[in-house]
C-alpha cells in the first residue's frame, strides 16, 4: 500500500529537520570544546589531537573498507558465469541469493558504511600509541636481552602490535565475507561427497589464507620482543623458560609459517585441497608442541625443580630494570641502630624538629575547620585538608595546615538557575594554621581566617586575590556565568559578618569563554539544555561562561597524555591562590619491570575514604613525576612545567605538542618553595621498595626480608594501609627537612623493619630518598597504637563523656634522640550546639620511646614525660613512697572521689561554654584546664591507694580512671571512683 502524497513529502523533510538539528547539537559541543581550549590557551592540543584522530579515523576507515570491501566485490565478480548450475543444481544458498540480490547494492553500502565506522573509530582510539611511535627518543639504555633501546619497547612495539592486529582483523574480515560471497553466487557448494569450488574461488581463498599465514609469522617474529614482558617466570620479564624454550619457539613457528604460507600460495596453481590442508595441520600441530608442551616440559623439569639457580639472573634484570623504571634505583638504605631507652639519651640530641612537628591532622580536623571557618552554610572546605610550609613571625617555615573556603552552591530554597550560575558563582579565602600550635581551647591558631582574609600570613604572603571561581568542590562541576555588568555587580562576593548585608563584585579575570554573541549564548544553551542563557538579560557583553572548573579536570583537558595526582593542594604564589597539580607520565612497556595495578599501589585510607581522588586500576609498570602544574583559582590560568627533564616520555610527548610544557627554570621562587614530593608517587615507590630494597637475587628469591606497608591503627580493624604523611623531620646526619615519609614492617612481626623519608622542601635535596632499617626491637606502629589505648584507656575514655568521643589522630612516626619516636594528637570531639556538627578539638598529645609512655596536653609537655625524668628517677621514687606511705586508704579515697568530682565539673563547664552562642572559647580554655589538673589528681589518687602500705581491709579502686564514661556528665561519682 502507497502512502497518500502529503505524509511522503513530510518524511524526507522531518529526517532533514533530525540531521540538522543532530548536526548543530553536535556541532555545538565541538564548538564549545574549541573556545575553552582557546580561552586556555592550549588550542594546539585541541587541534592536535583532534586532526591526529580525524586521519587515523580515515586511514583505518579506508584500509578496512579497500581490504575487506574490496575482497568482497572480487568474490563477486569472480563468481561463475553459469551459477550454481555448473556443480549440479541449486542449494539452499538459491534462497538466501534471491532474497538478498536486489537489495545487495544497499546492504553493501550500509554494512561497509558501519564497517567502516568501526574500525576508523577503533583506531582513532589508538591515537597516543601513534604520537608516542612518530615522536619518541631513544632512553640511552638497552635491554639486557636483545640490546635495543628501551625506546623500541616503549615506542615502537605497541605500535607494530597495533598495526598486526588491524591488518589480522581486516583478513579475517574478509576471508570470511569473501567466502560468503562465494558461497551466494555459486562459488563453491557444500555437498557430498566434499566440497566442490571453482578454480576461482580457491585460487581466492587459499591467497587470503596465505597472507593471514604470512601475518601470522610477522607475528611470531614480533612476539620475541614481547617475551620482556612476560609474566610466566618468579618475576615479570624473560625467565630461563622463555629466553631458552619459548625464544627459539618463537623464530622456528615463525620459519614454519613462512613455509606454511608459501604452501597456501601454492594452492594457487595447484587444484586440490591435500596442500593447503597439509599446511594449515603443520601449523596447528607445531604451534601446540613446539609453541606449547615444550616450553611447558622445560619449565616443570628443568626450571620448577631448581627454579632459584635458573631464574637467578633473570631475577636480577627483574631487579635492576624495576627499580629504574620506577625511579628508585638511587634510595639510599643505610642500618639505624635505634635506642630503645629513653634514659640513655640525651632529651633533644640536638634535633629540634620533634617539638615543632605537625599535630593537627588534615584528615580530622577539616570538620573543625568547617565549624569554626565556614561563616556561612553555602561555604565548605574539602574533606581533608592540605600541609603545606609558611614563616611564622621570626621567618622560620613552619607545616602548616591549609584550606581553600569553596562555594558549594546556594543556601536551601534559594537554588534557582539565576542564584545557582550567576549570584553564587565563587568561593572566598584562605585558611590556615601552624600545624604545631592550638589555642587554649584546643583549635587551630589561625593565622589566615575569616572574610575578608587576615590574619598575619595574609600579609606575609601578600595575598591579593583571595576569591576562588576554580576549585575542587562538586560545585565546580556546574558552569557560571561571571562578569557581567561592573556598575551593578551582582556576584556574591562574601556575607557580612555580624550584619545583614553582603558584598557583591564582578569577575575581571582573563578566564571564561565569552557570551556576549547570541550565536555563543545559543551554542551554550544547546550544550548544557538551558533556554535561560540565551533568553537572560543579566548576560551582556562582558559576561563570560566558566566550566572545567575542577583543577585536575582542567589538566586532564589540556595534557590528556599525563596521569594526575590524586591530591591537588592549594598555595598562595605571588599573591594568588594557585592549585599545585603533580603530573606523572606512566607507561606499562618497560622491558623487565615488574608490572602492578596504579590503583592497588596507591590505595590507603585517604583513597579508601574517597577524601582524595583514587587512581585507576590501570597497570603500570613505569612512572616519572614529570610535569608540575598550576591552576591560578582566580582565572583558571593552566601552566605545566617539565619538572623531570631527564624523562624521555616527556620529552615524546613535548615532541608531539611543542611549546605547552614550559621549562622548570620559568618557575618563580615562590612557587617553588611550595613544590612537594607528590603522594602518590611515593606510594607506588614504598610499595615498590617494600621487596625491591633487595638488590640480591638469592635474598629476593627466599623473600624473608620483604616488608608491608602497616595497616593504619587508628582506624581500628580495618585492612587499610597507613597513608605517608607530611612533617619536617631531621634524618640522621641532615638537618631538618620538610619530608613524605612511611613505615615498613616485616611480612611476620609487627615490629618496625623500616622508617623511609624523602626530601620535599625543594631545595638541592629534593627527591633525596633513605631508608633506615631498624633492629627487630622497636615496636611497630600497631605496636605504639594499643600500648597508647591500653596505658591511658581510662583517661582517653574519661575525656569522651556525654555528647563527646575520643578521636585518634595521625600516627607520626620520626627519627629522634637516636631512636625512633612515636607522637599522635587526641581529639575530643564534641558537639558545639546552636544546630552545628560535631567537631574535634585538640586535648592530648601521646609521646612514645621504646617502652616509655607519655601523654599530656601539649608536645612540649609529654616528650618532657618521657625524656626530661631520668636524671633524679630514683630521688623522686622514693619521694613518692614516703608521701604515699604516709596517706591512708580513707584519705586516698576521699582524694579519689574529690578529684573524679572535680573532673565532672570541669566537663560540664566546658560543654556549657561550647554550647553558648556563639561558643565561650574563654571559658572553655579554663576549664579544660582545670579537667586537666583533675585528671591529673585522679591519677595521683590512684597511685596513692595502689601502694603496698595500704590497708589491707581498704577497697582499691583501678590504677586508672574508668574505662566506660558516665551516661550522662551529670552523674555522680561512686565510692569506689567509678562513675554510673
């Protein structure tokens, strides 16, 4: 039935109107992506990238199309004149033909059209493996197997690989069309007896079988270059098997393919099946022995019985190759002989890092900062907070714990699109506070605060813009519009403290995609489907759009070809706020290095909690921090400085897009006195050297020295590794350094194997990285962890009573005194009232050496506990056995109930001040203290009724206070110093 005329006029214009409409839509979001690049600067990696796709689309689309289209239309044309009458009568492939045969102009328009789009798209995805091909540069080193340039395995083989899996592919392809086609138009029938073909068609097909042969033995010949990444041996790499079994497979099932091939060919002037069915069993049956049960034979009886004898020097091309690939082939592992006891060492060795070492944990006190800092609830700071270094007032640099006040977005019932995109469009200052210092009240002792931003570090640091229109809040995911009219600003610039009115300004920064055009407003109101960026009279001629505004995204933009650290961190550089982005050139082709999961390698608890970006589980086997880059957050303005000029993958890719890494020496000096040695980095790394700290074979291969990375104690059972942290630490024989550093225990034991530093300051030293190997007698970090929680649980527990718990901080592990030092912070977290969160404040520091403990309010305090009471200890033991012998047991616990009073009073001073509006810190300090001086009684009183010269008829209460807190902090004490 035909359709009436109207309706068949209708649908040619109703798929015209779907092509244009796709087409613009399409258009648009190519478009856009253009003026972003361009309003970055990087339009050469735009352009690059993009004509780089284009042609390898073409060429894969064309290759394909001309191998497989073009065998398809010879099959045709070589099909017999007289049809499928010449093998006598038709077949059930009659059927298919006459169906089919009308139509077979357009299905082989449409299939070689999708044919074609498959595999251009499929090798336009493979554009970075043809840049690294056409770009690379030799590394200068050779393979310890075959003596080429590393440069032919990292460059050169993948993309001969490729190039052998396209042309494989498009074989296949149309060997298998071709036979098709053959088998329509009466090429060859299936039919007893056999099968019967025309001269042609087996002249056609046994070539097509000859040259897939012929691959195949390019293939075998190629494939003894991949035996250096080889998994069979003890190590990743060529092992005894592969180089003296699969080696020589390898070149003779090569050999044999050629001859294979060549008898396939021969099927060409030769009727008959036997020759081509001959070579086609030859190369099954070598493949399966020669490819398969030899080597398989020579690994369980030659190598499996005496694998450590065999393997020994491929274990150490493993060692060698793993340890320059992965950049730690300079660690320098030297024995620490660490004292144990703190009385046969001198309180501060002429090491003064320790009493000013790092006590507020970013990963906790972020919250503190969100409660104390925020101002308003449209305002947040990321989920953990950054280290970085600034001057205190005498101009020593001090760790200090840094955060950026990022806008999330409008406050509830006022998220419309015009508050969203064009009010709320920034986040506003810089936050920080010395790491090694709280007020009385237990928080951060800002010296960057409020809105707008003072504080003494503001002015150190001359911080002139302070607004942050780029960040990492899920905030920055949504565009704004900014800029717009400077007469009548409306942006947000930040709230009014104390009053009801605000402050409003317009963007001036170079940043932003104009939108004064209509055709932009309309190109942006297809790409993000919003009707009010073309139809909105607050966009003029001076507005811009800002999108991509997250400072790894920007970067991952700009430099597809680099992987990113998970942690951006934010600094103020000449004035700016600026995002420290470090970027790594990875690569899994190094011949002989150990290949491993990026995503296994760098996952602890700071990627398990998702408080930074985790990577990928991508395998690696090569990584450099190559690049460091800078996000300005004011502008958006990307820079990426070649940090490792040495690297020759860097150096490939600025051959591929010249002009967008600038050199290092373009650097100013305060950016880079901010520069720090990337985390996750130096987590592949200390995963790396906790085996490849050996350097023997025979060691390696027994593994009896082989480390683990411990699981992080303060977060409880969980199989977590502790991540490194940042602190200055002085390394025995250097001076004082702001450092990365890590533990290592052994594969059995908790005790501490390792401690492992390396330089972050910047300076000459950066990147210097050591190792101190331990004796088996200083505890692990698992150790210190339960002996903190087991010696003061009572204290710890009586702190967290009512509406507060106790919150560990991080485990700071660092060389000290000759020996090794454990120091980790207790919060108190509590609730502060007036409808805010929960939030820690600092009230204990715990100090561990060898097997002394000490804990008190301040580091000074506590490292005085442990190393200042040596010199008179047994003066003052006996002082205090005459001063308890002189106390009776009713005096003891009168003492006890008085002071366990006093504790109670003191706590619930100290709630009540946190919970005024706005919280009393005045007060709170005070009665902190006076929780401080109770606790302090209660242990006294302890200790008095636990002497041996009480009466042996008195109640003795436990030698600390109780482990379970009070239901509510208006209980009352028991006789007997426990609380109900």
């Amino acid at each position: 039935m035909r359709l009436p005329r109207r309706p068949r006029l209708l649908l040619p214009v109703a798929i015209a109107l779907v092509a244009i409409v796709a087409a613009f839509f399409l258009f648009s979001g190519i478009y856009t992506d253009y003026l972003w690049f361009d309003s970055t600067n990087f339009t050469s990696v735009f352009t690059g990238v993009l004509l780089t796709k284009i042609v390898l689309f073409l060429v894969g689309a064309v290759l394909m199309v001309g191998i497989a289209g073009g065998n398809m239309l010879l099959a045709f044309r070589m099909r017999p004149m007289f049809g499928p009458a010449m093998f006598g009568g038709g077949s059930g492939a009659d059927r298919y033909r006459l169906a089919l045969d009308p139509h077979r102009k357009l299905i082989f328009i449409v299939g070689m059209g999708l044919l074609a789009l498959f595999s251009g798209s499929s090798f336009a995805g493979q554009w970075e493996t043809w840049l690294k091909f056409i770009n690379g540069v030799p590394f200068g080193k050779q393979d310890r197997l075959f003596g080429m340039d590393i440069s032919f395995f990292m460059f050169d083989y993948p993309f001969i690989r490729m190039v052998l899996n396209f042309l494989f592919t498009a074989v296949i392809i149309s060997i298998v069309l071709a036979a098709i086609t053959h088998y329509l138009y009466g090429g060859f029938r299936l039919q007893s007896p056999g099968v019967h073909a025309s001269r042609a068609a087996r002249t056609h097909l046994s070539v097509l079988l000859g040259v897939f042969v012929l691959l195949k033995a390019v293939a075998y010949w190629i494939d003894r270059y991949g035996l250096v990444f080889s998994d069979r041996g003890f190590v990743h790499g060529a092992s005894y098997t592969d180089v003296n079994a699969v080696l020589p497979a390898k070149t003779i099932l090569a050999i044999i393919a050629l001859i294979c091939a060549a008898l396939f060919f021969a099927g060409v002037v030769r009727s008959g099946g036997m020759i081509p069915g001959v070579s086609f069993g030859l190369l099954v049956l070598s493949a399966i022995l020669i490819g398969g049960v030899y080597p398989a034979l020579v690994e369980q009886f030659q190598v499996k019985p005496n694998q450590q004898g065999k393997e020994a020097q491929y274990i150490e091309r493993n060692i060698e190759a793993t340890r320059q690939a992965y950049n730690v082939d300079k660690t320098e592992v030297e024995t620490y002989n660490a004292q144990a006891d703190p009385t046969k060492v001198e309180a501060n060795d002429g090491d003064t890092s320790v009493s000013g070492v790092r006590l507020l944990d970013p990963a906790l006190v972020s919250s503190t900062y969100e409660q104390t800092q925020r101002i308003r609830g449209f305002y947040s700071f990321g989920d953990t907070l950054d280290v970085d270094r600034y001057p205190d007032a005498n101009g020593k640099l001090v760790d200090h714990v840094v955060g950026v006040r990022e806008l999330t977005g409008p406050p509830d019932g006022q998220d419309n699109w015009i508050n969203r995109h064009l009010v709320y469009t920034h986040g506003y200052g810089f936050v920080a506070a010395p790491g090694n210092q709280v007020d009385t009240g237990g928080l951060p002792a800002y010296t960057a605060k409020d809105m707008p931003v003072s504080g003494p570090l503001v002015s150190q640091t001359k911080l002139q813009e302070p607004r942050v229109y780029y960040g990492e809040d899920p905030g920055s995911a949504q565009y704004v519009i900014a800029g717009g009219n400077p007469n009548n600003p409306q942006e947000l610039d930040y709230p009014e403290i104390g009053g009801t009115g605000q402050k409003n300004t317009t963007y001036t920064g170079q940043g932003g995609v104009p939108v004064g055009s209509f055709f932009n407003r309309l190109l942006f109101a297809a790409k993000y489907g919003e009707a009010n960026i073309v139809l909105s009279g607050d966009i003029n001629d001076n507005s811009k759009i800002l999108y991509v505004r997250n400072p790894r995204e920007r970067i991952e933009q700009v430099a597809p070809f680099l992987t990113l650290d998970g942690n951006p961190y934010p600094a103020v550089v000449d004035g700016r706020i600026t995002w420290i982005v470090d970027g790594y050139t990875t690569s899994n082709d190094y011949p002989y290095s150990q290949s491993e999961s990026l995503g296994d390698m760098t996952r602890d608890t700071s990627s398990d909690r998702r408080v930074i970006a985790q990577q990928p589980s991508d395998k690696i086997n090569y990584i450099r921090n190559s690049v460091k880059a800078t996000v300005d957050a004011y502008d958006g303005t990307i820079k990426l400085y070649g940090w490792d000029t040495n690297d020759p993958v860097l150096k490939t890719w600025s051959n591929a897009f010249p002009g967008i890494i600038r050199p290092a020496s373009e650097m100013s000096a305060d950016l880079r006195s901010h520069v720090r040695y990337p985390e996750d980095l130096f987590k592949v790394q200390r995963y790396t050297l906790s085996r490849y700290h050996i350097t023997n074979p025979a060691a390696f291969y027994s593994g009896q020295d082989f480390w683990n990375v411990p699981n992080d104690p303060t977060q409880g059972t969980t199989n977590v590794k502790q991540p490194p942290y940042y602190l200055t630490t002085t390394m025995p024989g250097s001076k004082p350094a702001f450092s990365l550093t890590t533990t290592f225990v052994p594969r059995q034991g908790p005790n501490l194997a390792a401690f492992m530093a390396v330089d972050s300051s910047g300076g000459s030293e950066y990147g210097r990285m050591r190792i101190l190997r331990m004796p088996s007698t200083v505890p692990g970090p698992g150790q210190a962890q339960n002996a903190f929680q087991s010696r003061f649980a009572g204290e710890l527990n009586l702190l967290g009573v009512g509406a507060s718990s106790v919150r560990y901080g991080n485990l700071l592990t660092l060389p000290y005194a000759g020996g090794l030092v454990y120091i980790e912070p207790v919060y108190i977290q509590v609730a502060a009232g007036g409808g805010q969160e929960p939030y820690p404040i600092l009230q204990r520091v715990l100090v561990s050496f060898g097997n002394k403990i000490g804990v008190k309010r301040t580091l000074e305090e506590a490292l005085a506990e442990v190393f200042g009471g040596s010199q008179n200890t047994q003066q003052n033991e006996q002082q205090q056995q005459q001063e308890q012998q002189q106390t009776t047991p009713s005096q003891a616990n009168a003492a006890l109930n008085s002071a366990i009073s006093n504790a109670q009073k003191a706590f619930e001073d100290a709630q009540k001040a946190l919970q005024a509006s706005p919280p009393n810190w005045d007060e709170y300090g005070k009665a902190q203290k006076r929780l401080e001086d109770a606790l302090k009684a209660v242990e006294g009183a302890n200790a008095q009724q636990a002497t041996p010269s009480a009466s042996p008829t008195a109640t003795t209460p436990p030698s600390t206070p109780p482990a379970t807190p009070p239901a509510s902090p208006s209980a009352s004490p028991s006789p007997t110093g426990n609380t109900s």
